[in-house]
C-alpha cells in the first residue's frame, strides 16, 4: 500500500551540504535593496563589465545561422583549437586538441574531473582557506578533503614540502587555484614545479583551478601545464572575458584521461550550448583590446581598496597580484566573520564575503571583491570606515 505522507525524503549528503555563504550575503543583500535600502556590493565575484560587442554578435550570428544543435561532445573543434593555441600563446606549452573538453562552466567540469578520479573515501589535498565549493565537491562524491593550513605570508598558497606530508595511499589529487579565490594570490613558478615533481613522482594529478587566469597586475602567471602532463586543468571565459552567465569552460586532460571524461560529459551534460562555444572562439580569436583595458581598471581598483582597507585597521600581510579580490584580518574587529559580515550589511549597507565562507583557516577574515566601480567601491569604503570607527569606539 502506498504512503500517504507526501514528504520527500532527501538524501543525507544533500542535507548536510553547507550554504554557499557569499550567495546568502547576495539574497540577503538584494531583500534590504527590494525594502529601498542602497546596498554597495563588494562581495560577489563577478566581473561588472559588460561582454565585449564582438563576443556577442559571434553569438547572435550563431543563432541567425541556426547554429543551434548539439556539438561533438568533447566541443567543437575550432574552439578546442583556439583553447590550444591560447596555452601555447601565453605559457609555450604544447597540447593537443583532443586534450579538450569543452563545459558549461568550470564547476560541471570540476565536477567530472573528481567523478573520473575518486572512490569512496579517497582523499584530494586542498588549501585552507580554499575557494568555498571545493570541499562540497569532494564530499559529495564520497571523498575525503584533507586541508593544509596555509600562511597570508606566502599568499595562502599549498607549499611542496607540507602536501609530502600530507600524503596517503589514498591520496588521489592535489587541487591548487593560481590566481586564487580568496586572497587574489598568485602561486610562484617554484612551488608549482615542486607540485608537478610530486605528481610525477607519486602518480598523483594536479587539478589545477586557472579560471581567473590573465587577471594579473605584476610579475608573471603560470600553468601547471609547464611543469607536468600530469594534470587537469580547468579554466573558462566567466572572469577574464566577463561571460559568467554563459557559462562556458574546458578542461584540459592528460591524454589518457580524455576518453573518461568525455563518457562522463556525454552522459550527464552532452554538450556545452552550441552558440556559446561560438562565442568563445570570438573571445579567444577575436580582438583582447577589452580585456586589457579591463585589468587596467581592477588595478586601479585594486590599489585603492588596499590603500583604504589598511588605513582603517584591516590588515593585509601580503599583497594581492591577481584575481579582483582582498581577503583582509578583521580578527581585531571580531572573531565571528559571518557575525560581522551580517552586521556591516544591515548597518553600514555594504555587502562583503564571510571568510569562514573559505574554511576556518580564514575565520575571522573578510573577503572583498573590487568587481564594482571605483566611485562605488569609494562610498563602500566610507561606510565601512564609519561603522569600524564606531565599532572600536564602542
């Protein structure tokens, strides 16, 4: 006899799965500007130029051509292509085309990558702090994150010398993110060689996270693809063309791994949006004009917040290079970030990011996205200032 309870019964992991905190700041953030409050948003890391007109008229052309179908699996060849030449262009690393997969988004592709690799229980070494979903991803999968608690000093980076000793029979990849999310920090060529020496070594692959990849702002990036094969590399068009919502990115597979990948993209997402990819090849082909002058303008951001953020008593041990954010010690304020983060919202208007939302290394931290105008970032600065003058004076 059927049950007349109309409850759905949901799995555990589906329960336990924490908050995306940064988003819960967003609603929370967008219900005050529904209720007429002016709300400065500092705390999503979306970039707030437009796409450039070319991106979307290869687009809408695609569309008027009826360029609406399935591609090949894998994406379409001139985009995969254009994917290798970019690499070549940028770090001179040689790749094949059927190296790439092409997604919608990196986290779909994030996503296959560790359902290629992982068996229950087994492990993915990862920074703490850490771009938030990481963790989520590994869990859900029935894996086990195992975190290295990491130094401001050294930009919150993974070091060779404590993933060795981090390492297991059940180790199964070691996840780095250059440029990063939190912090905007940009790892050194000597700490990615000394990580693809592991991987070699042990057999172990780098899943490399480069979607912030050309948001630089002094020295040079690099790719783990310059120092081993042994890797997975993400990346993708929603920061450095800002394309977010249309959600296109790749991975870029060793060569054996390609063939699971692709079973895998076939089976639970078929094919990235066919005009989209067309997209992709014009941001890639097509003129980089926007994008420079794109990262100009988050350098002058960025040097302004910095400036701002230490003068009233937030502290930032290192400077941050790439990316378009500023994860600050606010720990002489409180030791409860998501307390404070709520608080600096409701009172002062200024929504920023939780460092808690990156794991508890970054307890006590907050995050800042400077993906929002110079003058807007300005007022945001003010309020701050204000509601922490009162904060220390109280």
């Amino acid at each position: 006899m059927f049950s007349m309870n109309s409850e759905c019964i949901l799995s555990k992991k589906s329960e336990d799965i924490p908050p995306f905190y940064v988003m819960e700041v967003l609603e929370s953030a967008k219900a005050l500007e529904a209720q007429g409050r002016h709300i400065i948003h500092l705390e999503v890391g979306e970039p707030d130029f437009p796409t450039a007109p070319h991106i979307c008229e290869a687009a809408c052309a695609a569309i008027g051509q009826g360029l609406t179908k399935y591609t090949h699996s894998q994406g379409l060849p001139a985009l995969r292509e254009a994917i290798v030449e970019s690499y070549y262009r940028k770090f001179g690393v040689d790749l094949n085309p059927n190296q790439i997969v092409v997604t919608s988004g990196t986290s779909p592709g994030l996503l296959m990558v560790f359902m290629a690799l992982l068996e229950k229980r087994d492990e993915v070494i990862m920074s703490n702090p850490h771009y938030a979903c990481y963790p989520n991803f590994v869990k859900y999968l029935g894996g086990t994150p195992v975190f290295v608690y990491t130094s401001e000093t050294n930009g919150f980076a993974l070091e060779p010398e404590t993933v060795r000793q981090c390492l297991s029979p059940n180790t199964k990849a070691i996840l780095i993110n250059s440029p990063s999310n939190p912090g905007g920090h940009v790892m050194s060529p000597e700490s990615l060689q000394g990580l693809a020496a592991i991987a070699d070594e042990r057999g172990i692959p780098v899943v490399s996270d480069e979607i912030y990849q050309g948001l630089i702002y002094s020295g040079e990036e690099h790719s783990i693809l310059e120092y081993t094969k042994n890797a997975f590399v993400l990346n993708g068009f929603s920061k450095l063309y800002a394309m977010t919502g249309w959600r296109l990115g790749y991975i870029i597979c060793p060569t054996e791994c390609v063939r699971a990948i692709q079973k895998i993209h076939q089976n639970f997402f078929i094919c990235a949006n066919s005009f989209v990819q067309e997209a992709g090849i014009a941001a890639l082909k097509g003129s980089q004009e926007h994008v420079v002058e794109m990262v100009q303008t988050y350098n002058i951001r960025r040097q302004y917040m910095l400036k701002r953020l230490l003068g009233m008593g937030l502290e930032v041990r290192r400077e941050p290079l790439g990316a378009f954010y500023v994860l600050a010690d606010a720990r002489k304020f409180s030791n409860d970030s998501l307390e404070l983060s709520r608080r600096i919202l409701n009172e002062a208007g200024v929504a920023v990011t939780p460092g808690i939302d990156f794991g508890n290394g970054a307890e006590g931290y907050l995050r800042f996205s400077y993906a929002n105008s110079l003058e807007n970032i300005a007022e945001g600065m003010d309020r701050l200032e204000a509601f922490l003058v009162k904060e220390l004076d109280g």
